[in-house]
C-alpha cells in the first residue's frame, strides 16, 4: 500500500502506472518511429543507470506507482536488461511489471528475462510478410521475431500481446493473417493507430488506419467482433472479443478515440526527463536530481509537480496540435 497520498492531477486522474525507456537506441528503423540514417542518439553517459532507474522506481511506489513497463528504444538492446528486470520485480510494490520489445533479440533473452521475473509482453510485429517486414522496419528481421514469439509462448509468458501500428495504404493486407496468427497462438493483437510521433514528419491524418475500419474488416472476414464491456476503463486499449469464442483484438485509438480522460501514466525517458504524457511539450529533469545529490523527498516533490502540471489530453485533433520534439523512439512508446 502507498505510504503518501495518491498521484492526483488537477483533472482528478490518479497515477499508478510507470513506463520507463531504458534506452533510445534500436537494431531496426521502423520509418513511423526513427529515420532510416543518421539517427540523434543520446551520448551513454546520459542514459540512467540501474542503480538511477531502481531508485527512482522506488520512490514513485511510495507515491502509488503499482505498474511498471519497461520500454525504450529497443529495451533488450540495453546491455545486462535481465539485471534490471530482476531488480524491478523485487521491488513489492510493483504488482505488474511489462516489457515492450520489437523481438528481435527475444530468442536469445526471453530465457534470462522469464528468469529475472518478468511474464508479460507486448512484442511488436505489423505484419506477417518478409517484405513488407524490411519496407516498414528497413531490416529483414521478420524470422527473428517469429522465432522470438515461439520461444516467449513455450517459455509460458502470458499474456503475449502484439503491437501492429495500423498505417493506411500500407498494412491492410495484413490484418486478417495477423489476426488468425494470433487467434492461433492465443495472443492478443492489439492495433495503434499510426500517431504523429515519427522522426521525419511523415505523419499526416490521411495515413491513419482507424480502428473502426479494422473492427469492420476483421468482423466481415473472421467473425464479428464484439467490444468487452467490463474492462479495465484506466486502460487504454478497446477490447474487442470474436464472436466466435476465439481470441480478443484491442485498439490503441488514440486519434479517433483519445482516452486522455482515463489517463493513469507517466513517463521517465532514457535520459532521465519526466514527461506526463507521450505528446508533452514540456518534462522534468530527474536526472539532474538524481546526479545532483537531491533526497528522495525532492524527488517526489518532482513527481508530484510533473503530474499536478499534466495537461486535460493531447491535442492532436485540434489545429492548435503541435508534436513534442521527441521522436517516438526519444520518448519511449
Ligand atoms: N522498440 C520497442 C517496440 O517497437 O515495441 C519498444 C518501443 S516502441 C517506441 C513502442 C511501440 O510504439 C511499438 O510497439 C510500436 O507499436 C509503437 N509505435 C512506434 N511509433 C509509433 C507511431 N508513430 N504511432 C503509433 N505507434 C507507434
Ligand atoms: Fe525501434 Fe520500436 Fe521504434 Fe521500431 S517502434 S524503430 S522497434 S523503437
């Protein structure tokens, strides 16, 4: 149980969910996250260590934080990320601990990532075919992640869910084999719609795939989908049950059906910047603090002001939207 008030924002919402990128850097360039060449990385020294991510962890808990998801970049490219894994999930407070991972290096970690204590992950994949794999992540990488997804599903992750960002005019061919691979599999596929998030300004509304097209495609061509009435409302994804008994589908909705309102999260990025919401304009420097001797009350302090600053929600449906100057990849997805 949290030893301080809760995290409350001036909108009422409480924050008990924590998603820390523990890296900026990735072994592929999916074009609606990185560009292809030339890529701004943060210098090394400027990335949080174990023993700055750990502390950290353990203050937001005191402040409420029960969930944490490890993300970056590319997480499993961090060096040692088992070690830190094992770390988090010691911490008691934490009652659900989640990484997001491209799968590429999965067949190598998943086995020492299970051992440090971890059980659910998001792997991202957007489509089944080795093509459209290299056009949309610029590496030919596809058999990896397969690989990967056996290996995390014979291991007894659970739940396994996959990231497919839903781009118009690009990945329609692949919404019904991916549904039916993960129907087979029993994974969860959850769809993001495409958001204004890419490093080369590639984003335009007209390139957004929405989840209403998808719901009505995948219902036409599998069975009809159903939207799960009692779910989790802090969580961001619509959930959606085949009528057919076999497997759930989610959405991430975020430009035609924001779930600001029921916004629960905060974000701490590589380099130690507190951000309240992936389209921040504004962030706190945590890591000064952390380097710069502060006590674990100023810390909080921190936190508390980030949160009690947040915003009613991201603006992306208005004119007045304007992207925050991370990159997707910056700021940890
Ligand atoms: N590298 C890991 C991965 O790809 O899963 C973790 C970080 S990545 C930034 C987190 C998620 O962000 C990915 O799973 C991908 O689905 C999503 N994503 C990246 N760029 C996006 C964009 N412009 N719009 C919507 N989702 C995006
Ligand atoms: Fe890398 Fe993930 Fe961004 Fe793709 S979405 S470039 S895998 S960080």
């Amino acid at each position: 149980m949290a030893s301080a008030p809760p995290l409350t924002d001036s909108f009422g919402r409480i924050h008990n969910n924590l998603r820390i990128s523990v890296t900026d850097r990735c072994n592929i360039r999916c074009f609606y996250c990185m560009p292809e060449t030339d890529v701004k990385f943060v210098q090394r020294r400027e990335i949080l260590d174990f023993e700055e991510i750990e502390r950290f962890v353990r203050i937001a808990v005191k402040l409420g934080v029960t969930k944490l998801r490890v993300t970056g970049g590319e997480p499993l490219v961090r060096r040692d990320l088992p070690v830190l894994i094992r770390r988090l999930a010691a911490i008691p407070e934490i009652q659900d601990l989640a990484l997001t991972t491209n799968g590429v290096l999965l067949p190598e970690l998943a086995g020492p990532l299970y051992e440090a204590g971890l059980r659910r992950i998001n792997v991202h994949l957007d489509t089944l075919d080795r093509a459209r794999f290299a056009q949309i992540t610029r590496r030919d990488d596809l058999g990896r992640v397969l690989a990967g997804l056996e290996t995390v599903k014979r291991l007894g992750y659970g739940p396994i869910k996959l990231n497919a960002v839903a781009v118009k005019n690009l990945v329609e061919p692949d919404l019904v084999p991916l549904a039916h691979y993960a129907r087979e599999n029993g994974f969860e596929v959850r769809f993001i719609e495409f958001m204004p998030l890419d490093a080369q300004s590639l984003w335009d509304r007209g390139k957004v795939l929405l989840a209403e097209d998808i719901i009505r495609v995948l219902s036409r061509e599998i069975a009809p989908l159903v939207e799960i009435p009692d779910r989790d409302p802090r969580a961001p994804a619509l959930e959606y049950r085949f009528a057919d008994g076999v497997g759930r589908v989610g959405f991430i909705a975020s430009v035609s059906r924001p779930f600001c309102l029921n916004c629960n999260r905060i974000r701490l990025t590589a380099d130690g910047k507190l951000r309240y919401c992936l389209f921040a304009i504004e962030e706190d420097d945590v890591k000064g603090l952390l380097r710069g001797g502060a006590s674990d009350d100023e810390i909080a302090a921190l936190i508390r002001r980030n949160v009690a600053g947040k915003w009613e929600g991201h603006e992306i449906n208005s004119s007045r939207f304007v992207a925050p100057p991370r990159p997707m990849y910056s700021i940890g997805g």
